[in-house]
C-alpha cells in the first residue's frame, strides 16, 4: 500500500469516528457537508483524495479545525513522545489525539462527546 493510501485511510477512520462521535448518518452528514453522500463514503474508506476545500467543509460540519483533524498526518518518524491517559481512554500524545476505531467502540456516546470536546482545537 502506497504511504498516501495509508494516510487518507487515517484521515478518513478520524473523520468517520468524529461523525460517529456527533451522532450524525454518513447520509445526514454528508447533506450538512453538502457532499453527496456516496463521495463522502468514498473519503470515509480513504478511497478519495479530497481537496482542501472538501475538507473545509467537512471540519465546518465538524465544529473543528483542519489542525485538529489532520494532526499527525502524515506520519513521520520521530522520537517516542511522552503519553498520559485521560480518564481511562486511549495514550493522548503531545502532538494531539489520534482517532482508533478501538476508541470509538469502547467509549459511550455520552463519554466520547465529552472527550471529543476536550480535544484542543489549536
């Protein structure tokens, strides 16, 4: 898999767990957007290069900035960072949450917005 496939998988998995997080369908999502929602779930499996402005949209219908979302991507090699775990949830690095699928799964929907509304937008 080529490194650009790996990074718009993340990018999509972070996306689609936001989604998730806020409670919204791909398909009411995506009108929020103003995407049709087909593409949008084309971006959601990273099998969509999306442009600059899709995702401005796409963090507009997120209450989020692009930094946010897009933080860690690509990934580069670097040395270990310090970690600290927030109320029981997932290693939070310095460098900003990482989206996991297993975060998703294992938290209530009442648990996730509060985290997700922790997360610092700058």
């Amino acid at each position: 898999m080529l490194e650009a496939s790996i990074d718009l998988l993340e990018l999509g998995r972070r996306i689609r767990c936001a989604r998730e997080i806020n409670g919204r369908s791909q398909e009411a999502f995506a009108d929020v957007c103003r995407l049709d929602r087909s593409y949008f779930g084309e971006i959601e499996r990273g099998e969509s290069n999306l442009t600059f402005n899709i995702l401005s949209q796409i963090c507009s219908g997120l209450n989020c900035d692009l930094a946010s979302l897009t933080k860690g991507i690509p990934q580069t090699v670097a040395a270990p960072q310090k970690t600290q775990l927030v109320s029981g949830c997932l290693p939070i690095t310095k460098r900003g949450p990482m989206f996991s699928r297993r975060f998703c799964e294992k938290k209530s929907r009442v648990q996730s917005k509060e985290i997700w509304r922790s997360f610092p937008l700058s």
